[in-house]
C-alpha cells in the first residue's frame, strides 16, 4: 500500500477516485476561462492601442485590458497597479498646478 491509502477503507478510496473526473472537469472550465480573460484582454488592449492614434478613449480601453487580464494573471494586475500609481500620480500634479495658477494653491 501507499502512505496515500493506507489506513483507508476500499470504499472510501474508490469514493475519492469517483470525485477525480468532476475534478478534472473543474480544470478544465478553469483552463477555458483563462484562455477566454487572455484573449478578451489582449483585445481589448489592442483595441486601445489602436485608439490611441485612431478616435475613441485609448487610455480606458488599454486600462481595461489591464484590468481584465490581472484578474488571472498577477503580471498584468502588478502593471495594472503601477499605472494606475503614475496615472494617479500625475493627475495629483496637474490638479494642484492649476489650482496654483488659479491662486487657490495646492489642497491641504
């Protein structure tokens, strides 16, 4: 016997092994909803790309192409934070550059 089924009755083995295929099913949902928020992603950052020469909001579309593609992978969602820290960044700049010039000066 094997440490895996020792101290196993037969039945419970065989109950385990019964489970296995609606395991396997599982991973195979699993691996088409990755294949799925890949090429979803990919589009959608394409289309953004695309957009950022051609009319339409380039910036939303990759941003959201970002978005989509760290909900599976932890590469994309790490560049998704890291824009979104410098998008944030300099929207800070430019807010309290105008509020300067204005002379309200920057927000406390």
């Amino acid at each position: 016997m094997t440490t895996g089924t020792m101290g196993r009755s037969m039945a419970e083995t065989k109950a385990e092994t019964a489970a296995a295929p609606g395991v396997r099913r599982r991973a195979h949902v699993k691996l088409v909803r990755k294949g799925a928020v890949a090429i979803a992603g990919i589009a959608l950052v394409t289309a953004g790309l695309a957009m950022l020469v051609l009319p339409g909001p380039g910036v939303v579309a990759i941003l959201a192409g970002l978005g989509l593609l760290g909900t599976e992978f932890p590469t994309a969602r790490r560049i998704s934070e890291r824009l979104h820290s410098y998008i944030r960044t300099a929207w800070h700049r430019l807010r309290d550059t105008i509020r300067t010039r204005r002379g309200k000066g920057p927000a406390a």
